[in-house]
C-alpha cells in the first residue's frame, strides 16, 4: 500500500454499506460506462449473498465517510474438483492509480483462500474476477497479481423497435409464465441444463432467491416450456430487469439472465421459441430493449442462436483467473 493508500480507512464490509456502495458504482459507471447501474437495493441484496462472508473475505476503502473502494469475495456452496470462487469489486476514479486496486485485488485474493479452505479445502482453487475489457489499467492490475484470461463473455442487446422473428413454440409442448408453483421447476432447469456449460455448479434455493427472485425480477417476462404429453419442464427463460438502468437512461429493458434447455429436448427450437415469445411480450409491456450475455465458447451454440433472434453484439467482458495450487 501506498502513501496515499495508506491515508484511507480499511474495514470490511457491512450491510450498512450499501448505500455508500451504491454512490460508489455510480461514480463508477460514471467514468467506466458499462452500463450496470446500481440502487441501494441492488447493492444491499449483494451484500446480504448467504455465499459473501463479509467479516471474512471483504475490505472497503472510506476517505472520511466516502468509500473509494471495496472487494468481496462468494463462494460456492457445491464444488466437484475445483471450487471456483468469485471476487468483485472496485475503485472509485479520482482514486485509482494510487496502490488501492492492488490492496483490494490482494485482499479479495487473501479472503478466497480463507473461504476456500473453510469450505473446500481439500479441492483446488481457482479465484476469479470479470470486468468489462475496455476499462483502462484492469488487465495490467490482474496480471500483476497473477491472473490471466481464461474465458470471455459477449453481451448482446435486441432494441425492441426491430423486428421479433416469428419462431413459433415447438409442437407438443405449451409455454405458461413463471409462478410460485413452478419456481423451483425453473431451477432444476437452470441446475440440469447448465451442467456442461464451464465453470457452473449448482443453484441452491436460498442462492436462488438471493440472485434470481429478487426484486429486479420480472415473472410477467419469465417463461417455462411443458411437454404437453407428459407435463415435463422442457425449458425456461428468466428476465430481469433494473430500476437504476430505466432511469438512468430512460429505456426498460429486459435482461434474459438465463435461458436454459434440458438435453433431451435440445434441438427442437425450445430456446428460439421461448426468446421469440419472451421478446413479443417484452415488446407489448414497454420495454425498449432486451438483452444477454453469452459465453464466447459456449457449447451449445447459443451465441447463434441469439444471433437469429435479432440480438446483435456488443461489449465484451473477460473472467480473469488465478490458479492456487
């Protein structure tokens, strides 16, 4: 740490924070424009993860009462061979390029480890962090700690004023919106279907709650496909949406968080159908835009997929890795 560094009060996180937190991703977005905005009830239900030790694996940086920077890290519940755990965080502009990014990125590193050997210590760790690749000195300050690259991440956006192809539902199966009653059909989906994507484990209820049925989701946007012969979950697609964003920049939109197809239904337009209907209905509630987020390398083709559904790219964010042996 350095000189200026020095100067700044260091504590861990607390849900107290959230909204110091939320005016500092807004000074944040302001400078780096990756288009996430944050409300103090978004950054809360960050801090109130039951996977985010805050006494444990967080730090945040206040210059008096502001914060000017934090890390925290999340681990996994479920873990087969390599737990990877997840750190986030940031500098506030005015602050960077003093040695704050390099404490926190240290400390995030060090709060994984304790983590990792409090849960999962006998499988090998993997810290990880994503940031949007345009943000200037990110990959220097990753690299200098030991990172590298190790998977990117294309967001992908459909304005809802262009056409919405007219991709019917598959025969034998009827799409229904997301209830209570089938909300932990949705879940098994997104467990079952993403078992060959890279990195995933499974979602826990209370994670689930926690990260999906939250208050930025949209059940109205949310969509399960049911086998009409035998009353099977074929697939699903959640929608979110952000308050922070509409205001900030004057256009809803809804963010397809998760598109999810069980294997023995792959191959029958089950994802076509369900983002053209979720597109349709977007369309007719208001919102101006819709979008995504793809694995570059994901195995299933999706990135062509959204492609045909009118999704076009846009920037790209890299999950940046650290092997700890």
């Amino acid at each position: 740490m350095d000189a200026d560094s020095a100067d700044l009060t260091w504590r861990p996180l607390t849900i107290g924070d959230a909204k110091a937190s939320a005016d500092l991703l807004k000074a944040m977005e302001a400078e780096d424009r990756t288009g996430e905005h944050y409300e103090e009830e978004d950054t809360l239900q960050e801090l109130v993860d039951p996977y985010a030790d805050l006494q444990r694996a967080s730090l945040a940086a206040f210059d008096g009462g502001l914060m000017v920077g934090y890390v925290k890290a999340a681990y996994k519940p479920t873990a087969e061979d390599i737990h990877r755990v997840m750190v986030d965080g940031g500098v506030h502009p005015d602050y960077r390029r003093q040695g704050v990014g390099t404490a926190l990125l240290k400390a995030g590193t060090a709060g994984a480890k304790a983590l990792h050997a409090q849960h999962h210590p006998t499988l090998k760790l993997v810290v990880e962090a994503q940031q949007c690749e345009h943000i200037p000195g990110a990959a220097q300050l990753f690299r200098s700690q030991g990172f590298a690259p190790a998977r990117y991440y294309q967001s992908m956006e459909h304005p809802l004023r262009d056409a919405i192809p007219d991709t019917a539902i598959p025969d034998g199966l009827r799409v229904e919106p997301w209830s209570e009653q089938n909300d932990e059909e949705f879940r098994m989906i997104r467990n079952e279907a993403f078992k060959d994507h890279w990195g995933t484990v499974p979602v826990p209820a209370d994670a689930w709650k926690n990260k999906i049925t939250n208050h930025s989701f949209r059940p109205e946007v949310s969509f399960l496909l049911r086998d009409v012969a035998n009353g099977a979950p074929a697939g699903m697609l959640v929608t979110m949406s952000w308050d922070a964003d509409t205001a900030a920049t004057g256009v809803r939109e809804a963010y397809f968080m998760l598109i999810g197809t069980l294997r023995e239904y792959r191959k029958r337009g089950v994802a076509g159908g369900l983002i053209a209907h979720a597109l349709r209905n977007a369309a007719d509630q208001g919102y101006g835009k819709a979008g995504l987020s793809v694995d570059s390398a994901n195995p299933s083709g999706a990135f062509g997929i959204y492609e045909k559904a009118g999704f076009a790219p846009k920037e790209r964010s890299v999950r940046w890795a650290l092997d700890v042996q």
